[in-house]
C-alpha cells in the first residue's frame, strides 16, 4: 500500500512539473518577446496541432476488439440453446 501511495505521489509529482513547463515557457515567451498576442498566438496553434498529432497517434495505436472469452461463452450458449430446441421438437 505505501508502494501504490509513493507511486502516486511521484506521478501527479511529474504531472505537476509538466504543466509548470507547459504554463511557464510561454509565459516567458509572451511576456520576453514585443509582440505578445502573436507569441500568444504561436503557442496556441502549437499545443493544438501537438494535442491533435497525439490523438490521431493514439487513436491508430488503440486495439479494440471482442473479448474472447465472451465469443466463445456465446457461441457454447448458442450451441446448447440449439440442442435444447431440437431435442424438444421431436
């Protein structure tokens, strides 16, 4: 238990540190370089082609599919009720 609460801690840790970069940098930037709103702008238009890049990325990474287990309890479930049915019209 206090593995699962060190592991956490260092997690949101690192979570914290990646949105201090994330806020920080282009605060820098925006407040360092004269013309704010197009650095404003720049730091816009790159974490939202990033974020997009990483959700198309993602989503081609996803593998969806039927739970084996389940297809084959169907198919034996289908199998019986079958069974049932014929043994039951004759």
């Amino acid at each position: 238990m206090t593995n699962a609460f060190a592991a956490g801690l260092v997690a949101f840790g690192g979570l914290l540190l990646a949105l201090g970069v994330l806020v920080a940098i282009p605060a820098l930037v925006v407040v360092l370089v004269p013309w704010h709103w197009q650095a404003a702008a720049a730091w816009i238009v790159l974490y939202v082609l990033l974020g997009i890049g990483l959700v198309l990325f993602g989503k081609t990474r996803f593998r969806v599919g039927l739970p084996a287990k389940t297809l084959a309890s169907l198919k034996e479930n289908k199998e019986w009720a079958l069974r049932r049915m014929k043994s039951t019209v004759k």
